[in-house]
C-alpha cells in the first residue's frame, strides 16, 4: 500500500481521492496553499500549505490535483526531489500491444487517467498530464506535459498535442493533427487542421476566436 498526499483540496481532488482508494492506496491528507480551508476535506486532514512537503518526502507520494496546467507546472517545479503518484483508474483501458508486441502505452509521472478512458497502442501521455473521465486517445498518439484531455473528448490517431494545452469536454481531434503548446480548444469543438500558434479555438471546425 502507497501513502499519497493530494495537493489541492477542491473537485479535481475528490476524483483523485477516489482513484487512489479505488487503487487500494491510503491518503495521508491534503497540502493547499489557500489557508482559509477548514482543517478537513471529505474527511482527510489538510496538512497545511505546500511548502509543508518536505515533512512528509520520506515514505510519501504526491499527486497534484489542479486543472490548470500552468499551475501544476509552477507546483511540480516547486516540489524538489518528491516521488510523484500516477494514478490510473481501474476502470480505464489502456493497450497492452504496441510496436513492441506487449509493450503499453507510455504515462508519465502524476498523470491522472481517470474512469472509462481509453489509451491505445504506442501512445505518450507526458508528465502531470490529466487523461479526464471517458475521454479517447488513439494509437500514436502524443500529449506532452501538463496538458488537460477533458471529460468525453476523442482524440484521434497520430495526433501530437503541446505542452499546457486544454482539450475541452467532447472536442475531437482528426487523426493525423498537430496542435503547438498552450492551446485551449473549447468544448464541442473539431479539430481538423494543424494549429501552429497558441491560442483559443472554437468551432466546427474549430477557429482561432479573435482576441478582445
């Protein structure tokens, strides 16, 4: 059994309480940089602040429970020398045949891959990445660090996603599509042409929305 201390003591962090337990993992509590939280959270004690991490590096894992990626980013760079906590929900599917016969898709460190998703053969999902709930990512696929696949989104094969890029809830991507780093596409929206500069994007097909 793991120890697991959750940074973020809000929605994002009740998913992932239940992923550890269902995981049959222990939390030890909460760490949350906003002191005016009560002193428990769905039960568990919050601990204190951030900077309280190396009280517990010892024989403790970290998982960072915030769905900003840039935020998460700015914690993990924070949070020197910790074993983070990958936390991958028994439901989820995740291939077990690659172009190295039994090889799985690769996950990287405090990635979250959340109830009912789906990883196909030969994918990446990055570093501290968030795979959200019945969201698909297909074979050769790449989503680099901290980005944010939300809830019900499908994303084809072959398409390589940047850096602290946010995937609305239900927007597909086209098979073959590159986006760059810091991208959000909104909710609903479809993705059927490279996006080479960061931004907002909205639509079917999805379009880059004017700056006001």
């Amino acid at each position: 059994m793991r120890k697991v201390i959750i940074i973020g003591a809000g929605g994002h962090g009740k998913v992932v309480a239940d992923i550890v337990y269902k995981c049959g993992d222990r939390i030890v509590g909460f760490l949350d940089d906003n002191t005016h939280l009560p002193d428990r959270f769905i039960g568990l004690p919050i601990l204190g602040t951030t900077d309280r991490y190396r009280e517990y590096m010892d024989d403790t894992e970290f998982f960072i429970a915030v769905g900003d990626g840039n935020v998460r980013e700015a914690i993990a760079e924070k949070l020197l020398g910790v074993r983070w906590y990958t936390a991958i929900h028994p439901t989820a599917v995740i291939s077990d045949i690659g172009t190295n016969r039994r090889q799985k898709p690769s996950i990287g460190e405090g990635t979250v891959i959340m109830a009912n998703a789906v990883i196909n053969s030969d994918s990446i999902v990055g570093r501290q990445c968030i795979v959200n709930t019945g969201a698909i990512i297909e074979h050769d696929s790449v989503i680099e660090d901290f980005t944010h696949i939300s809830v019900g989104t499908r994303i084809a094969g072959t398409v390589h996603i940047g850096r602290r890029s946010w995937i609305g809830i239900g927007a597909s991507v086209s098979n073959n599509i590159y986006i760059c780093d810091n991208c959000i596409v909104g909710a609903g929206a479809v993705v059927v042409r490279n996006i080479e500069e960061s931004g907002t994007y909205i639509g079917i097909p999805a379009k880059r929305r004017d700056v006001e």
